[in-house]
C-alpha cells in the first residue's frame, strides 16, 4: 500500500498585553494664503514637537516623528456651491509611540482641543523588538495544530503515525489563494469622564494570529 499524503493548514493565535500605543497626529490650518496656512501648522508642530521631547525624556515616549508635510490649494464647496476664491492648508503628520499610557492620555486630555490640532486614531501593539519572539511562540503553536489535524486524519483511516514532508507559509504548498489570518491590531480606547477631564485608555489585547500549511505522509 502506497503512503497516504495529508495536507492541512493548522492556526494558532495568542494574546498579548499592549507594549504601546501609538498616536496619529495632524497639525492643519486653512487661510487664505499659503504663508499663513503654513505659518500656523509650523508653528502648531513646533509646540507639540516641545511636548514631545520633553516627554521624550522621561522615557513615557518610544519614539516620535514628524514625517510629512502636505500643502495644496482649493476652492472649497459652500452651501453646494464651489467658492471662487481659492484657500490653502497646510498639513503636518506627526506619530509619538507612547510606552506610558498614562502619559498617553495625559497628552491626549491637554492637546486634543487644541486649535489646528487634529487626532486621529491610537495605534495598540506589541514592541516591535519582542514581535519576533511572540510569533515564533504562535508558529510552534500553528505547527502543532497542524500535526494534530493530520493524525486525526490519519487515525480515522487506520493509517498510523504521521511524517511531516513539508511546512510553508500559507498557500504555498498548493494553488488557490485563501486567506491567511494576520497579525491584528487591537481596538481602540475606552474613556472614563469622571473626577474632571480625565482619559482612561482600555486597550483591547494584540491579538498575534498565524497560519502554516504543512504536508506529511502515512504508512501502514
């Protein structure tokens, strides 16, 4: 009797705690030049940049950036009709990687009112340094999914132990494209108004998700 050859892909996912979060920053005016649409955002980021490295140094912070600088014309639409005078804006993006998140929402509570100051989404993960070591755990995990997905096949058919012959990353072992689970950010926050202004940040876990399909063959 010829070896039984077994395919299957095995999963795995683990939880982890957040390591940081990530704020998205956006310093925008509008006016009616560009001079001063961009005085004003430059003027705005110098003061959050301040923040930044201040905090910076109390270790609150990973890392921060300011990494990119939008500015355009337009004529903006008004009561469904488009303006004939052209406004200009200015847009400077900033992320600061909080490793505190009291500090985080400290931040928060101050600038997010600020004129100009826009705040988008935060950003939940793991360190980027222990990621590596997270997803090997989860891949050991996916294995052993895998090799137990293949005995149980192979016990139902009387064909004894399985011999792995191949693991890879997803879909490559055979043609067809299926999605493969990926490593996923967890939600956003959760806020807590009361005792005066105040931010209590309630990250979901980061969820850490692998897929690998493996190969293995069964005698008699």
């Amino acid at each position: 009797m010829s070896p039984l050859e077994i395919t299957v892909r095995g999963r795995a996912e683990r939880q982890y705690r957040p390591e940081q979060g990530t704020a998205v920053l956006t310093a925008a005016f509008t006016e009616s030049t560009s001079e001063a649409a961009h005085a004003k955002a430059l003027e705005l980021q110098s003061d959050v940049v301040a923040e930044l490295t201040r905090l910076d140094e109390t270790d609150a912070l990973n890392t921060w950036h300011a990494n990119d600088i939008h500015v355009f014309g337009h004529r903006p639409w008004i009561d469904g009709k488009q303006a004939a005078q052209i406004v200009y804006t200015t847009r400077i993006a900033m992320t600061a990687e909080f490793l505190d998140f009291e500090a985080l929402a400290a931040f928060l509570v101050e600038w997010a009112g600020r004129d100009g100051l826009e705040v988008g989404r935060i950003m939940w993960d793991v360190l980027a340094e222990n990621r590596p070591r997270y997803e090997a755990t989860v891949r050991r995990d996916a294995v052993r999914d895998a090799v137990a997905k293949a005995q149980a096949y192979a016990d139902a058919v009387g064909r004894g132990t399985v011999t792995a012959v191949a693991l890879a990353d997803p879909d490559m072992l055979r043609a067809g494209p299926e999605p493969s689970p990926a490593p996923m950010m967890a939600r956003a926050m959760s806020a807590d108004a009361g005792g005066g202004p105040s931010l209590e940040l309630r990250p979901d876990d980061v969820v850490i998700a692998v897929a690998v399909d493996a190969r293995f063959t069964a005698g008699d």
